[in-house]
DNA sequence: TCTTAAATAATAACTATTATTATATAATTA
DNA sequence: TAATTATATAATAATAGTTATTATTTAAGA
C-alpha cells in the first residue's frame, strides 16, 4: 500500500473506526459491514475491507485470525487473547502480569520486535460444561 | 471432524508428515503438495489439506496462520514465533527463559487453557538492514 | 467556487480451502 | 491367503473470504 498517500478523512472510515471501537467480540469484516449499513445503508462490503487495511496500515486498529476469517481489534493498547476452540470466539486477556517477555536476546540476535501477542487456546468459560 | 474413527495409515499421509518435520520454515499446504509430488506424483491437493487437518486433529503437528494462507508445523514442543512484517518469513524462536506465563488466574476465571502461542511481529535478521 | 486526486459503490475476479464422488486400498475377518 | 468392508484417494466442482476493476462521487486544497 502506499505510504505518502494525501488520505481523505471519509465518513465511510470514521463509521467504521467508530463501530469497531464500540465492541469487544473482535468481529470479521463482514459484521462491522452489517453493523454499517445500519449508517450508511449501501455502503458496500468492498469499502470495509479497504478502510479496515488502512486503518491496519496506520496502526489504529489489530487484525486477527481466526483460523478461516479475518478478524478486527480496535484496542491497540498491550493486551492478550483467548481463542476458543469449541465456540471460536476471541477473548480480550487483560491480565498483563500473568506474562513477563524479555526480549533483549532476540534484539541481540538481529530480530527488531515491533510487536507481541500471546494467543490462548482452549475453552472459554461459556463453553466450559456444555460442550457439544 | 469424527473422533473415534478407525484410521487407516496411509502412505500419503506418512509421506506429508515426513515432509513437514523435515523442515523450519512453516510451509502452506501448496508447498507440501509440491514436495509431496515429487514422492508421490498423482497426490491430490484435497489429500495433502485432508490429512494435514486429520494430524492437526491427532495432535501431531500445528496450525499457524499468516493472514491469508494456512501454516504448518511439524514442531509440537512449546515454542514461539516471529512473523517478519517485511519477508512474511515465520521463524521459530527457542528461548523459552524470555517468557514467563503464568494462567492460573485465567484458569481461575473458568478458562480452560489447552496451549498458547506468543507470536513476535517485526522486521527479521535478514531483511533488518536492506528493506525495500 | 474550481480543481484534482483519492474514495466510493457495484460488481467481477481471484484464491485458499472444502465438498463430492467414483475408485482404490489398508486392515480386518474368514 | 482370499474375501470383505469401510476408510482414503484422485479428480474435480463448489464455496467463501478477500481483492481488483472501473465509472462516478467527493473531500480538501487553491
């Protein structure tokens, strides 16, 4: 994508921005494009997708997957995720001090982290007992 | 995916699982299929996804995932991963000791933690240095 | 207001993966 | 060892998530 692009500040981006900040399901491209043509009702799924990798790109928001589907993250602060395997669903984690990463040696090594995630899998506490 | 299915051990399916734990580099499904013709000439493409699905299913090799294709490692020991946002490359990182998680607090809440994964983002050795 | 390049809606195309089905084969049984 | 049977296969069609194309619209600067 390029990058010294002269970005218009589109009402398309900003319903988008703002559903995806509006939730924590961390929902795929085609759920937030539901959710916006409930704003801008033909809006259309082409025009998702595009701000959803700009958005990416500019570092305002996550993408996430789910195996099978892209799936979107509007906190960009630290945290974690929990992935279930039973319901698929993806959890936020936000238990920083569970996990203590210390880089130095990957840095040493030539490696330049721009970024971490730790990604959970098991079942979640909805699934726990009534699995099927 | 049945469970208690009778399995047959197929040569195909030998053969792909050889492949894959003879290598690093987290390959696609395409890329095995690729090795795999040269044992087996006539595989099929639908036999290499079926049976990495079936070994997957089996616990002997993960599933990781790029943003737009499926990887796969032969590799099942608690490791991690660095993802090159330049080269797209998937490295294995070994240094256990960098990473200390403790879920008991998570287990607490009703989470049932079956494994996890810690995926490093940023720019590897190799193209550290000469970007384009 | 005028100009211009970026963004849009609509739609076609692409590609990774899964499903289908007739045939082959591993493993069990006689 | 031969017959049986259900699983796996090869070939191919279908599906679905995502990206590309293009004529038109629009945000933003002059």
């Amino acid at each position: 994508m390029e990058k010294n692009i002269k970005r218009r500040n589109t009402h398309q981006r900003k319903v988008i921005l703002e559903i995806l900040r509006s939730t924590d399901i961390h929902p795929t491209a085609d759920w937030i494009y539901e959710r916006a043509r409930q704003v801008i009702p033909n809006i259309s799924l082409g025009t998702v997708y595009r701000n959803l990798k700009i958005l990416k790109d500019e570092g305002l928001i996550l993408e996430l997957n789910d195996g099978k589907q892209s799936r979107f993250d509007g906190r960009i602060d630290q945290h974690f995720h929990f992935k279930c395997i039973n319901c698929n669903s993806i959890y936020d984690i936000d238990n920083k001090q569970i996990i203590n990463v210390e880089y130095n040696d990957l840095q040493k090594e030539g490696y330049q982290i721009r970024s971490f995630d730790v990604i959970f899998s098991g079942i979640c506490p909805k699934c726990n007992g009534n699995q099927n």
